[in-house]
C-alpha cells in the first residue's frame, strides 16, 4: 500500500454473518475497499486470481479446501499478497501451520473490529501482526525451539533465513542483501520478517546482536558469481502482537 490508496480485501468464510460483518467492516473503513468475498478456500483461489487483492482476510478452518492450503496456493500465485487468518480456535497446530504457510497475520475471531482492522493495515505497509495472545505462545513456542535446536544457534531458521541472517551481521542491508543473492528486495524483506518473529526479536539490530551472542560468523558480503550476472525492524510488541518487517 502506497499513499492513500485504500487497501483491497478479499474476505473468506463459510459462515454468512460472519463473512458479512467482517465485508460490512472492511467497506465501512476509509483505509480498505471490499474487492470480494467467498466462502471456501477454493473461491479464495479463485478470487486472488480475479481480483489481484491487496490482502486476504480468510478463516483457517473451512469445508473443503482449508485457509492453510488455500494460503499456500495463493501465495504460489501471487507472492505479494498479504493473508490474515482469522478463527474461532486459539489453538498452537492452526497458528504455526498458517505461519509456515506464509500467513503474515493472525488474529482471533473474537478480536475488536478496530484490531482487525489493524491487522489488515499493517500487513498490506509489509509488516506481520498477531493477536496478543497468538504473540505470546510464539514468543514461548520459539523459545523452546531455541533450546532444543542448541547444538545448532538458531535451528529454526531456513538455510536462506540463516544466509540472509549472517548477511545482516556484516552489516548488509536489504537492498545489498538482495544483489549478493540474486532476489528482490521484496523476498528479503518477508525473510527478514520471519527471521524477527523465530527469532522473538523487536528490530534488525536485535537479531544481529543474538547472531553474533551465538557465535554466527557475518557473510562476506563480496557477490557471488550467481549474483553477479543478476542485476523490513520487527518491531515486536507482544502487548500488541505487532511485528514489523521493514
């Protein structure tokens, strides 16, 4: 989202009154226009590929196709597009699945209008953001991953999470970061997000610090013979659940 352009939402639920009242929300807001609403995760599918919408607010838990794969389909289609889960169950399983997904939101169906809202705004400025309690059990949840994967710093990364981690302890910004692997800047941005939140961290220099505190050794930043040829702080804040990956 650029300006004032008002954010375009998809809305995906299998139950009416909640589907409307969510539409009824979007449409109300000066900061977000209804773009279409469904009721499966395959018209969610279908839809993204019709409408090119900013954002995706969809249940997890629906008949058929679920908001887990329907998550993972639209993003194979279109990387940019930002998906908010939304349900009714506080359980870990539906959280981390929609997270490894590619899922930069998660909020609870019982939330305040207002935050979801929030929610729907902060993903399409590039951020992720979860509901206070969501926040708090993958602040734990990460954590004990931590320490089980101890023999290794950071067992929870990605091999690219891991490479883009040790780029930023040389000190290389996103843009560097993109050149040196041959992606965009956009791609580097997502992986840094997720690099903050594995990492329950609030900011770039924070990770850095936990890198360097565990012993990863920076990557020269000289660019690879790939790359040569080739051409966003989390601001973590669990009273919140907001993490920002610019």
């Amino acid at each position: 989202m650029t300006g004032s352009t008002a954010v375009r939402v998809v809305v995906v639920d299998d139950h009416p009154l909640f589907r409307q009242g969510i539409g009824a929300l979007i449409r109300d807001s000066p900061e977000t226009e209804l773009a279409g609403a469904g009721a499966s995760g395959e018209e969610a599918v279908t839809l993204c590929a019709q409408l090119e919408p900013d954002v995706v607010v969809m249940d997890v838990h629906m008949p058929g196709l679920g908001g887990v794969e329907a998550t993972r389909q639209i993003l194979r289609a279109r990387p940019q597009t930002a998906i908010v889960m939304l349900t009714m169950m506080d359980e870990d399983d539906s959280v981390f699945a929609a997270i490894r997904a590619g899922a930069r939101g998660y909020v609870l169906k019982g939330s305040q209008p207002a935050e979801i809202l929030r929610a729907v705004v902060a993903v399409a400025c590039g951020q992720a953001i979860f509901g206070r309690d969501v926040a708090m059990r993958m602040a734990g949840y990460f954590a004990e991953a931590g320490q089980a994967g101890a023999a290794r710093p950071f067992g929870q990364l990605t091999a690219r999470e891991r490479e883009i981690l040790e780029l930023m302890a040389a000190g290389a910004g996103n843009g560097a970061i993109a050149v040196r692997l041959g992606l965009t800047e956009k791609t580097i941005r997502n992986n840094v997000s997720s690099i903050f939140v594995k990492l329950g961290v609030s900011d770039r220099a924070a990770a850095v610090a936990r890198a360097r505190d565990a012993g990863i050794r920076p990557r020269p930043l000289s660019p690879s013979p790939a790359a040569c040829g080739a051409r966003m702080g989390v601001h973590s804040d669990y009273s919140a659940g907001v993490l920002d990956g610019q």
